[in-house]
C-alpha cells in the first residue's frame, strides 16, 4: 500500500474516532505517556490532516508540529482495533 493511501486512511479513521474520543478528552493534550504506536499513529493521522497533503514534505512538518493533539484519536482508534 502507498504510503499517501495509508496516511489518508489513518486520517479518515481519525475522523471518524476524533469527535468521540475528543469529547471525553482532557482540556489539553497528554503526551508525555504517549506510547510509541500512539505517537506514530498521531502523527499519521495529523499529516493526513495537513492543509497541502499533496506536498509530503509539507504534510511531514504538519505532522511534526501538531502531532499532540491527534493523540486522545489515536489512542481511541488503537484501543478499538485490540
């Protein structure tokens, strides 16, 4: 699979999971007992949420900078799959 397919689709399965999980989520993100899976995933589903997902360089520094708050929609999408 390609990697634009599957950003696309971790962000659609972010969109799906965010309105849920972000409504019993704390204020302010929580990453400092992000486990790697979750911090993966969270910035798969922000570069899929990047303004320009065409540019993957742009898409990346999107990822890199707004990573956090994707995480509480990782989080319920990982714990959904197990």
């Amino acid at each position: 699979m390609k990697t634009s397919r599957r950003i696309l689709l971790a962000g659609l399965m972010g969109l799906a999971v965010a309105p849920t999980a972000m409504a019993t989520a704390a204020p302010s993100p929580v990453t400092d007992d992000a486990t790697v899976a979750e911090e993966r995933f969270a910035r798969m589903i922000a570069a899929a949420h990047a303004p320009d997902v065409t540019c993957a360089r742009q898409a990346e520094r999107y990822a890199d900078a707004h990573w956090p708050d994707y995480v509480v929609a990782a989080r319920a999408v990982l714990n959904a799959r197990a």
